[in-house]
C-alpha cells in the first residue's frame, strides 16, 4: 500500500489537513533534477473519469518525450474516485495525488496545484476530459514561441448555452470593471511557467479567480485553438465551496481593487513553497 505524505506550505489559506499518497517520479528530470512538467488536475466525484484520464494524459506526454509527472487534488469527493487515484498513483510512480479531508472548493484544489507542482511549466486542465489530452502539444509548442502563459481557446465549445452565456457575461465583465483582457472564449485548459503559478497562487486574495490573475501578473500571453470535447462520463461535478468555473458578478467586483495590496506583495516579495513528501523535505 501506498505511504501517506503530507503537503506543508507556507500559505495559511490552504486547508491545512491533507494527506498525499506519492511516489519518487520515474522520469529522470532535466539535468538539475527538475520535471519539465506538471500535468495538474483538481477533481471532485468523477470516479467515470480520472481512469481514463491518467491513461491518457500519461500517453500524450509520453510521446511529448520530456520528463512529467500528472498531479491531482481530489477536492474532498464522496463517491470512488479516492480509491480510483490511489490504485492509479500506485500502478504509476509519475502520478501523484494530494487529498482534501473535505470539499474546500476548486479555488483551494487550484491553489494546492500550483504549490505542490514540481515542474518547470504547469499544463492544467479539468477532470472531465471536456479538455482532450491530446491538445497538449499544441500548448506546448505556443509555450515554445516565448510565451509564459498559453491559453488553449475553445473550438466548437461543448457546454449548455447558459454556460456559454455566464462566460461571455465573465469576459464582459473583467473588461468594463476591471480592464483585464482575458482571452476570447478563456478556460481552465492552459499552460503556465510555474513562477508564475506559484506567484498568483501565494497572493493575499483570499478567493483568488486564477484566470485574470495570470493576466493581471503581466506574464506574456499567447493564446492557441484546442478542440472541446462532451463529457467523458457521468454527471456535471460542481463543489459545494465555490467551485464554480465561473465567478459571480458580486465577487468579480469586489476584486475591483486588486490591486493596491497585491501590486505592492509583488514588488516585494517571492514566492516560495516547501513540500514535505515521503520523509524528505523540498524546497523551490
């Protein structure tokens, strides 16, 4: 059976009991020891998906060629996807898994990722496969023409009009209020360097939308058409502690003033995060 680890940060808003079953990643690393990337996924009760999931995210970066680990925060599900992660995490030494004890919300699953992601560049997506694995390179090969963030944009987009609608209310929104461009038709499904990730993650907000923040961060943007895909299986999954993929229009305003506090923690400080993981200690 797998050894339970435990996840320590620096950062007080994360919830403080998680457990990580997690192995040694198989992949040698760049020469500093370093992944190339973090493949990070925040889950919750999508037993029908995580399977099929790893089994692909694992091919695709295989045949990218470059050392990886795939990464996920089970946001404190009910059903059988703990079981499912912990059978996988154990068949495959570059998957590792951080569980919630509790459903703290996707922003929390999210913030976790990018604190315990040992990769020079994160890739993010959902756990329902409405981002198809396979899209991944295109991310990548964007990333490769110097940028620090690369949105994968939503080709034929697979979701129920009053989604789409809350979206375009959402883009609308960060533009008149907020003067944050965001990208056309922007999702979860990106990629990212992991200073940067790391630098909006640690940020004094306290419920953080990582979208206009990556923005707002002043990292270069390059955007690439990826392909969205239905629901792999079951039911659409929603947390119950603001999971929501998009923010209400209450809480985008009360981010109207981003700015001073965050702009001044930026100018001052660096982001930093220690995992504590199988007896050893690491730090980057």
């Amino acid at each position: 059976m797998p050894r339970v680890c435990h996840a320590r940060t620096n950062r007080a808003t994360l919830p403080p009991p998680v457990s990580v079953p997690s192995h040694p990643p198989s992949s040698a690393g760049d020469r500093d020891g370093r992944l190339s990337y973090s493949v990070v996924v925040p889950v919750f009760n999508e037993e029908g998906n995580v399977e099929a999931l790893a089994s692909r995210v694992v091919a695709t970066m295989e045949a990218v060629g470059a050392s990886f680990e795939l990464l996920f925060v089970d946001d404190g599900s009910s059903d059988g996807t703990p079981e499912l992660l912990r059978a996988v995490a154990s068949r495959d030494g570059r998957v590792r898994v951080v569980r919630f004890t509790r459903n703290y919300g996707q922003e929390a699953a999210v913030e976790a990722l990018y604190l315990n992601a040992r990769g020079r560049w994160l890739i993010q997506m959902d756990g329902d496969l409405q981002h198809p694995p396979e899209e991944i390179p295109r991310l990548i090969a964007k990333k490769d023409e110097g940028y620090d963030v690369v949105y994968g944009v939503r080709q034929k987009r697979q979701d129920a009009l009053f989604r789409v609608a809350a979206s375009r209310a959402m883009q609308w929104t960060m533009r008149s209020m907020m003067e944050i461009e965001l990208p056309d038709d922007v999702s979860t499904f990106r990629l990212m360097s992991a200073p940067i990730a790391r630098l909006v993650a640690a940020l004094p907000e306290r419920r953080k939308f990582f979208s206009a923040l990556l923005v707002w961060s002043g990292a270069r943007i390059g955007t690439v058409n990826v392909t969205h895909a239905p629901r792999h299986a079951g039911p659409r999954t929603t947390a119950s502690r603001s999971s929501s993929t998009t923010p209400s229009i209450s809480s985008w305003a009360s981010r109207a003033s981003l700015s001073g506090t965050s702009a001044r923690w930026v100018s001052s400080s660096r982001s930093w995060v220690s995992v504590w993981a199988c007896g050893s200690s690491r730090a980057s």
